[in-house]
C-alpha cells in the first residue's frame, strides 16, 4: 500500500476553501473574461485599415470563426462595441459595421463546418453594405473604398480560416501556411491597435513591443530582429513613422542578446533602452510610442509563471527550437530501429482467416460425411438443403433455444437420419466456438504484440531527438552551472543539461564526503540561482541528483482506506507520483473479492499501469498492455477496477480514465460534479473501452476518487454529495479524506467492504516542494 506525505506546514483554512463557497462569483468573472477575450479580435479588427482602406479583417474572422464552429457572439459584441467607440471618438460612423455584426451573429446557422467558398461569400454579404451606402450617398470614394474593403475582407477568410484552425490545434505550427495565416492574423490585430490609444501609451506599439520582446527572448536575436521589422512596417501601414519600425528592431536584436545573459530582467532593460534611445533619437515622442517603448519591458518584466510558460509555449509554436548536431550516427540508427518496430507492428499478421465458403458440397462434406444414407439421401446436395443449412448457421452465435427452434426447420429436407444431422450441426456449432475462443485470444496476443511494438517505436523516435545533441540554450546554461559550481566550490559534477519540452532538467554526479540531501539542497539552490529558474529535487540515487524545472502547479493529496471486517489488508491499492515526462499520476484500484489475493491483485494492475507510462507507453496502449497482461494471467476469471488519473501540471490539462470503478467527483468553481463510467473492469474482455473523460482543471480544484465500498456505505448519492461538500472545507487534503472514510462508516461496525478515498488539490507550486518527498 503506498503512503501519503502531506506537507507539515499547513496553510489557513481560506487557502483550501472549496470552489462552492465563492463558485458562483468566480464563475461569473471567468465567463465574462471568456466573453471579453471573445470579444477583443472583433474589436481590434474593426479599426484595421490598410493605408486608409478598411480591412474588413472584422467580417473576415467572424465568418470564419463561424466556419469553424466557434461561438460567433463575442466577435459581434466587439464589432458593435467598436461601432459605439468609434462614435465616441468622433471617426467616421461605419454603419456597415453595425450590419455586419448582426450578420456574424446569424452565421453560425448557415457556416457551421462549412468550407469552400462559403466563408468567401459570407464575408463579401457582410461587407457589402459598405459599398451600397456609397451608392447612396453618391460618393464614388466611398464607393471604391467599399468595393476594396470587399476585395480584402473576401481574400482574408480562408486565410482567418486557416489561422484559427492552427491556433486551435494546439500544436506547432509546421507549416508555412500555417505560419503565414497565425502571423497576417496578428499583424492586423496589430493594425486595429495602432488606432488605440492610453495616456501617452499607443496600445499598438505595445503589442508590438511585447511580440517582439517574445520573438527575441524564447526565439532568438534572429526572429527578435524579424518580428521587429514586421510589426513595424505593420504600424508604418498605420502612418505611423517609419522609425518606430528601426527601434522594434533595434529592441529585438538587443532583447535576444541579453537574453544570452539567463537574467529575465536583462532583455526588458536593454529593449527599453534600445527602442526608447531610438525613438528619442529620431524625435518620434508623439503617437504615444515612447511610453510604449517603456510598458512593453515593464508588462513583460512583472509576467508571473504562468503567463510567461503560456507566452513560452505559444510562441515556440512558431519555431521550436532545433537540435544541435550532436551523435548524429545514434540518431541515425535509433530513427532507423523506430521505422523497423514500426513496420513489424503493421506487418503482425492477422489471425482471421478469409474463411470457407460454403456451398451445398461443403455442407454435404461436414454434415452427412458419417452417414449410412448419404449416397441416397442427399438432402445436403440440394439449393433447398443449403439455404435452410445457411438459415440455421445464421444463428450459430444465438442463445441455444433460438439455436432450437432454427434445427427445427430441417425437419423438411426429407432426411432419413435427421437426428444424426442435428447432431453434426450441433457438433459443427461447438467447433465454431472453440475456433472463434482460439482465434480472440489469438487476437488479443497479436493486439498486445503490436501495442508493445508500437510504444516502442515511439520511445524510439524520443531517444532519437534526445540523441541529436544539446541546443545552443543547453550549452549555454551548462557553461554558466559550471562556473557557478566553480565559484561555489561544490564537490559536484554537472552531467547534463537538457531543455525537454520547453523546460530544463539538470542532472549532477556528487563528489562530496558530506550527507547527499543536503548536498543536493544546495545544488538546488546554486542551480535556481543561477539560470534564474525556480528548480526542484526530481530525484536522487545514491552520488546522482537530477533536478527539474519547478511546475506552475502541484497535487496536495490525502488518502484514507479501511479494510473488510476480519481481513488484516485492504484488498485496494493505490498509487501517486510523477511519471519521468514530469505529469502527475494517481491510479486507484480495487481487486476481485477482499484479502491478499485481492491486494495482490490491485497492486499488480497498479505497479503495471506506471511502469507502462513510465516506459513512455501512452495511456490507450498502458491500458491495453496492462488488460492484456491481467488476461493472460487470469484466463478472464480475474480482474481488477481501476481509476487512472494523469495531470500535465504546466498547463492543467487532465484526463481519467474509469474501468468498472465507482463514481468520481470534481469540485470547481461551477460546484460539485459527478464522474462516472459504464466500462468493464481491466482483465474480462480482450478489447478495452474505457471513455476517456478530458478536463481543464485550474489552482483549487479538487478530485475525489472512491473505490465501491465507500460508495455503497452511503445511504444515498445525496448524503455522500453532501459530506464531500463539507469535507472539502476542512484545512487539508488528508483531512478531507479521513472525513469523507467517516462519513461512510456507520457506527461501530465494520464495513462490508473494502474502502478507500483519495482526494487531490490543485494547487499553486510550492518553491520549496520536492517532487521525490511529494507523493511517497
């Protein structure tokens, strides 16, 4: 049974209130800043011009978004807001704006998933009524402005179009054109911003200076440079001056230079100095464009973890890093040894045949071949004989008394031994059973064979881009740890450093005569110092200390269990931790019946499914693995329940799996919900179904996971519904828990069952947590 260590400080009762008690304030500020950040691309690119012609980018990336099955309403309700400001602020009124807002918001019943030349259209029905108002105000300026708002608005969707569908997709952008489309996007956000303006502050160089600042500082001096240069030429499109353009530039190169230094304040200094000198070089004062020079490196200076990981990983989406050349004959094979695995996984041959085809002389050859008659009976030997042969095989998978009533049809063949011929189809129908027995297991091996084959091959492709070598940041942060070590005086040796999926792990061999914790504690603390990076103790075995980037967030967890009246072990096995790829995990697992062999059970399927994910399986191929396995080894006639939960604690991403497991619940700040499941256990059959449940889980929210036993100790789903609300209040996780475990207990008898509860908080990463000391 694994252990639990919660942590011996404990915070105050407010720092783990329940999402319920304040849930429907904190619901209301989220969906309105859902709606508000909705709402702003409508906004921003109403005032998008393209030297003094009107963009149409609003009417472009509304009926795009309708296209791709977006909410449309927060795009109108910024086009409308922009139509309102733009009377306020005394520009020209646009009624076409108003217009197109409401066509935006009856597109989604006509555009949903639709492509072609329906967003084309769409957007051209919305911008045409700029040009009729130009016919009718007689103007033949207004009338060419709106035939040239219609030219770009139309020639803009498809590029709207693909730009969402990049964003959405959640990966990098690979190609060119997704490039391309993400990219125009921004540039006329950019445009529409240009226009706006704060106290001595142009909103527009501000988003400028901070996508440039972005570009330089996770990118590069290079693309730090690019985005510069065009963001500026975007704002000169604007009328703004041409030397904001030089001092972006002139920002980006010295923003990705100081970057070089690992200090975060070091880019946003030297960019203000560099675009400000610049602008005030030049005289450009006006426009708002110094004080901007100046709020961009402040914005991107006080960013806290988690805007500045979401920046990091967004804009990385544009350019990941490259490797640099390292072993590349190791890669080379190790790429070749994953084409191999993955050939052989499509190459296992299937153990389904095509199968017999059945014609009178094969019916005649299995069923009437012991039959004295056959020579003169030949009731087999007849289309008749065949087709009520075919009407009785139909049903060779039935239950036997349909099996029954069909043979009764053979009764008119004229047979003269018809109950040997109800025997052989009896005997044929048991043969097909004990084939179709083989071949589903021989199935399942094949299925289990190719699922290893495949994670295989997929660890192969991961060891290959690790082998390629450190980055130019990696060599760079390996030089400054070992002169930080030098100057420390550290009795320790850096192994590597290595940047795995955006975030640094860094590894050290101890030399040191001294206690290795705290020896590790301090190459902690050199390690953060020195990059800059609140770093935590991964783990440590013997003379090695790995250490990681400390997550954005962490998993309080508080566990309780009670074993069956007269049983000396709980038959549920649990497990928390941190897999090697840095996600949270807690697997929860109740096996058949109560006692050792329950326990033993459980924790196999436990220990399994984290080796599985540990050796880089994904979670569909853990689960068939670990079914497969239980299989084998039980003959279907022992299984196991399983709750399988998995956390990416830098973005909050979650998903969880449920075989044959009780009820789950999520508390959030929309209140308490039930997760269930109508799966079947791991162990029973050979193919696995488990419906995966996705969710975007943010600081305090909570998971409680149950094994049956709890859940049967209630009197009713309200009752339970309502201990987990008040537990949920208590100071700590593990005090929720052991509150929930009582609230099942009745009396002073002993549960019928089996129990146990596991309740995980969200919550903010602690800068003194360590992952090997979390989860024990």
């Amino acid at each position: 049974m694994t252990e639990v260590l919660t942590r011996e400080k404990k915070a105050a009762w407010t720092a783990w209130r329940s999402a319920y008690k304040s849930g429907t304030g904190r619901k209301i500020l989220r969906q309105t800043g859902r709606i508000l950040l909705g709402a702003a691309p409508g906004f921003a690119l109403a005032f998008s011009d393209i030297c003094g012609v009107s963009a149409g980018a609003w009417a472009a990336y509304g009926m795009a978004a309708a296209s791709c099955g977006l909410v449309t309403y927060p795009v109108s309700l910024g086009i409308a807001a922009a139509f309102l400001m733009r009377m306020l602020w005394g520009l020209t009124t646009r009624w076409e704006l108003l217009i197109g807002a409401v066509l935006v918001l009856l597109s989604p019943h006509v555009l949903r998933q639709r492509k072609g030349a329906f967003p084309l259209i769409a957007t051209g029905l919305a911008l045409l009524p700029g040009a009729i108002i130009g016919v009718w105000q007689g103007s033949a300026a207004t009338l060419l402005f709106g035939i040239g708002t219609i030219l770009l608005g139309t020639l803009s969707a498809p590029v709207m179009r693909r730009a969402i569908e990049s964003i959405r997709g959640g990966r990098s952008f690979e190609t060119l054109e997704s490039r391309l489309s993400v990219g125009y996007l921004l540039l006329m956000l950019l445009c529409g911003g240009a226009r706006m303006m704060l106290p001595y502050v142009n909103l527009g160089v501000t988003a400028a200076g901070l996508m440039t600042m972005a570009a330089a500082v996770y990118l590069g001096v290079c693309p730090g440079c690019v985005m510069g240069l065009m963001a500026g030429v975007t704002l000169a499109l604007q009328g703004l001056p041409l030397s904001v353009t030089v001092a972006l530039s002139l920002g980006g190169f010295l923003a990705g230079m100081g970057q070089m230094t690992g200090r975060r304040m070091v880019p946003c200094v030297l960019f203000a100095l560099g675009t400000g000198g610049m602008l005030a070089y030049t005289g450009t004062i006006a426009w708002g464009a110094l004080g901007a020079a100046a709020a961009a490196p402040l914005i991107m200076g006080v960013l806290p973890r988690e805007a500045d990981e979401f920046l990091r990983q967004q804009t990385r989406r544009f350019h990941p890093l490259p490797d640099a050349p390292g072993d590349a004959y190791a890669a080379y094979a190790l790429r070749r040894w994953e084409k191999t695995v993955g050939d052989m996984a499509r190459a296992v041959p299937s153990p389904v045949g095509l199968g017999e085809k059945r014609t009178p002389q094969w019916w005649e050859e299995h069923l009437c071949a012991s039959c004295p008659e056959r020579a003169s009976c030949g009731c087999m030997n007849t289309e008749l004989g065949q087709s009520r042969a075919e009407y009785i095989w139909k049903a060779h998978e039935a239950s036997d008394e349909v099996w029954a009533q069909r043979l009764e049809s053979l009764r008119g063949l004229g047979c003269a031994r018809l109950y040997q011929l109800m025997d052989s189809m009896n005997l044929l129908r048991a043969e097909n059973a004990d084939e179709q027995r083989i071949i589903r297991r021989a199935c399942q091996q094949r299925d289990m064979l190719v699922t290893h084959l495949t994670a295989l091959s997929g660890s192969a492709r991961h060891l290959a881009a690790l082998s390629s070598g450190e980055s130019w940041w990696d060599e760079q942060y390996a030089r400054k740890l070992r002169r930080a070590l030098a100057e420390e005086e550290a009795m320790a040796r850096l192994s590597f450093v290595r940047q795995v999926d955006g975030h640094l792990q860094v590894a050290y061999e101890l030399h040191g005569a001294g206690s290795a914790d705290e020896q590790a504690a301090q190459l902690c603390g050199i390690t953060s110092r020195c990059l800059g990076k609140p770093m935590t103790i991964a783990e440590r075995e013997r003379a090695h200390v790995r250490l990681t980037e400390m997550p954005l967030m962490m998993v309080e967890a508080g566990a309780a269990s009670r074993c069956i009246a007269g049983a000396d072990i709980c038959g549920d096995t649990f497990s928390l931790g941190q897999l090697q790829d840095g996600r949270f995990v807690a697997a929860l697992s109740d096996g058949m019946g109560h006692g050792n062999q329950a326990a033993l059970e459980s924790r196999q399927a436990v220990e399994l499914l984290r080796m599985c994910l540990d050796a880089g399986y994904d979670r569909a191929q853990t689960l068939t693995a670990v079914n497969g396995m239980m299989l084998l080894a039980g003959q279907g006639e022992r299984f196991t329940t399983v709750d399988l939960f998995l956390l990416d604690l830098w973005t909050g991403k979650a998903s969880l799996d449920k075989l044959g497991a009780a009820g789950s619940y999520l508390m959030q700040a929309e209140g308490l919900s039930l997760l269930g499941g109508d799966a079947l256990p791991l162990g029973i059959l050979e193919n696995v179904e488990s419906g995966e449940k996705l969710m975007q889980l943010h600081q305090g929210d909570t998971l409680i996971l149950l094994s049956d036993g709890v859940e049967d100790a209630y009197e009713n789903r309200q009752s339970m519904e309502e201990t987990i609300r008040d537990a949920l209040t208590l100071e700590t996780a593990q005090d929720a828990a052991n509150a929930i475990l009582t609230g099942a207990q009745s009396g002073d008898s002993a549960p019928a069952d089996d129990q146990t509860v596991l309740v995980l908080r969200l919550i903010r990463a602690r800068a003194d947590a360590k992952i090997e000391e979390m989860y024990q």
